[in-house]
C-alpha cells in the first residue's frame, strides 16, 4: 500500500511547494494521482498481454472469492454485491474446497449466481482453461479436450467461456449481464474465482493506493507529468512514457 499523505507530499517538494496554496489537494494533486493510476492500468494491461509480468507482482489487488452458480452453470461478478470492481479475470477454480463444510441449496432463480462472502476458498484440484466460442463447442464431445461433457468425476477437465450476455426478458441475470460460463456443467455448485480488483480512486489525503511501495516514486513522477500537461510546459510526453513504462517493468519485476 502507498500512503496518499506520502504521494502529497512528495509531489509538493518537487514543486517547491510546500508551504504555498499554489497546488491544492482536491483541485491539482488528487487528480493527477488518480490519472497516473489510470496511465498505471493501461500499462500494467500491456504488461501482462506481453508476459513481462505476473499477477503476483500486484498482490494487494489479488482476490479469490467464492460464488455459487446458477443453474445453467454460470457465474457473473456483480461489483454492487461484491463491494469493488473487477479488473481482470486470473483463474476460475470448479468444485473448490472450503474452509468450512456447506449444503448447496439451488439458487432461488435459474438464471441467478450468488456470491457467498460467508465462505473461503481453501484448495482446488484443477482450474478451468479458458476457451473461445469456436473452442467452446468444438470441445463439448472431445474427451481429449477440457470442457468436454464425455468425461465426468475425479477425470473430468473443465473449461469456461469468455465473459458474454446472455440476458433475455425470461433470462434476467442477477445485476450484471455478463458471465462466465463452466463446462462440465457446476449448476448450483461452488465457484472460486480468482482476479485482480480494480484498485480504488482516490478521494482523500488520508486514503492508501492499491500498488505495491515500490512504485511509490513513479506514480509520484507520472502524477507531476499529469501536472506538467495541465501547465503545457512543453514536456516531452512520448518519450517520458516509453521510459516511464520501462522503469515499471523493471520496479515490479
């Protein structure tokens, strides 16, 4: 975690100003703190598109959560119940086991998962491997492919489709149309998901940022070039980036 207090007051003495009302919290520091968060994101995105990074190198935004599926074995992250958004999608773990023992009741609506906050994820003998559409139904009668419905048990290989809508006026969904669907069918068992949480805004000089310490000198930088814009002083941007970026290869690595 970073502190914003640090982030402040680190962008301040660069500014050379400390003990003026020239560069205010709420109007200039706090969001050049979040758009450097956001420049962050995108390149983090890129990161791990060309496997230069590992979400381990984030593990403050790291969660496993447990869900139940709906009938038609599926799950959707609804980020109102859950409390955060989602980033991005790591792992999708059938049939987990839990730190405590639970009956799994089927869900009071076919098209409805459920999160379950009231458990944890433990261990799970296999994740599912992500398919495409075209791999999806491809895979559903090849025993030698995960996502098929030929093996079944302790041998079955489970595979889940990319997030898609599938909401209907008979098919409402529950608060997020998007969901994740698993094959060998999970209906109305457990899920456990495992992603990176969208880190949080800023809204006060008393709130943490989501990063590891480390980039603590580097959303610093990224925060004073977001500065450097809204002056228009002529600041190489292009080039700062592509350095910038570098540096954050290298900091998380």
């Amino acid at each position: 975690m970073i502190l914003v207090s640090t982030l402040n007051s680190r962008i301040l003495s660069a500014l050379d100003s400390e003990d003026s009302e020239r560069y205010l919290f709420d109007q200039d520091i706090k969001p050049a703190i979040n758009s450097a968060m956001e420049t962050l994101i995108t390149w983090l995105n890129q990161a791990f598109g060309e496997n230069k990074l590992t979400p381990e190198n984030l593990r403050e935004l790291v969660n496993v959560k447990v869900w139940q599926a709906n009938s038609y074995s599926r799950v959707s992250f609804n980020a109102a119940v859950v409390g955060h958004d989602l980033w991005t999608l790591l792992a999708i773990y059938p049939k987990p086991v839990l730190n405590k023992k639970l009956f799994t009741p089927g869900s009071t609506n076919n098209s409805e998962s459920k999160y379950r906050p009231d458990v944890s994820f433990v261990s799970s003998n296999q994740a599912a491997k992500r398919l495409t559409l075209e791999e999806w139904n491809e895979n559903q009668k090849n025993a030698f492919m995960p996502g098929n419905d030929l093996l079944q048990g302790d041998i079955s290989e489970y595979g889940y489709l990319d997030a898609s809508n599938y909401t209907s006026s008979t098919y409402p969904g529950n608060g997020d149309p998007v969901e994740w669907t698993i094959r060998p069918s999970v209906a109305n068992q457990f899920v456990a998901i495992a992603y990176l949480k969208y880190p949080n805004q800023v809204a006060t000089i008393n709130d943490s940022i989501e990063f590891p310490k480390s980039l603590t000198e580097l959303i610093t930088e990224l925060a004073l070039n977001k500065i450097s814009e809204k002056q228009s002083d002529g600041t190489n941007l292009a080039g700062q980036s592509v350095a910038a970026y570098t540096k954050l290869i290298a900091l998380l690595k």
